[in-house]
C-alpha cells in the first residue's frame, strides 16, 4: 500500500531523531509505530494502564495518548489476573 502524508515539523522531527538512533527508514519506523499504537489502543480498550516503570524508585509515568479519550472499551477481554 502507498501513502503519501505531510508531516509538521514537530512529526519530521521526531521521524529523524528516531532514523538516527534505530537506524530504521520511515517506512518501517510508521510500520512500528501504527504496530505500537494499534497494540496500545487494544491495551486501553481491555482497560489497561500503560506505563514505564522506574524500578528504582519505585515509580511509573503513565502513557498519555490524546486519542485513547476516543476509545471504547471492549466487553468481552482475555485478560487474565497474576498472583
């Protein structure tokens, strides 16, 4: 598939700096990122917090995405408890 999108600044920015540390072009950095968002959308919808974690300090910054407040919850999870 062939998609043509214009970046702001802000976006092609970000797309370099990631070039520059992965190494990876802008197709499989988009191919990556729709693959994370897609994987995060499924995570808020099953009611998940997303987050890292500081482990030594014992704390986490939550992921902020603008778009997860368009999101409905799915009824029926997989979601297993861990003891």
């Amino acid at each position: 598939m062939i998609i043509k999108i214009e970046l702001d600044t802000q976006a092609a920015t970000a797309v370099a700096e990631i070039e520059s540390i992965t190494g990876l072009g802008v197709s499989a950095i988009l191919s990556n990122g729709l693959s994370l968002l897609l994987w995060a959308v499924r995570q808020h919808q099953d009611g998940r917090v997303i987050a890292s974690m500081d482990e030594s300090l014992h704390r986490f910054r939550e992921l902020e995405v603008p778009s997860f407040s368009q999101v409905a919850g799915r009824k029926n999870t997989s979601a297993r408890s861990v003891a």
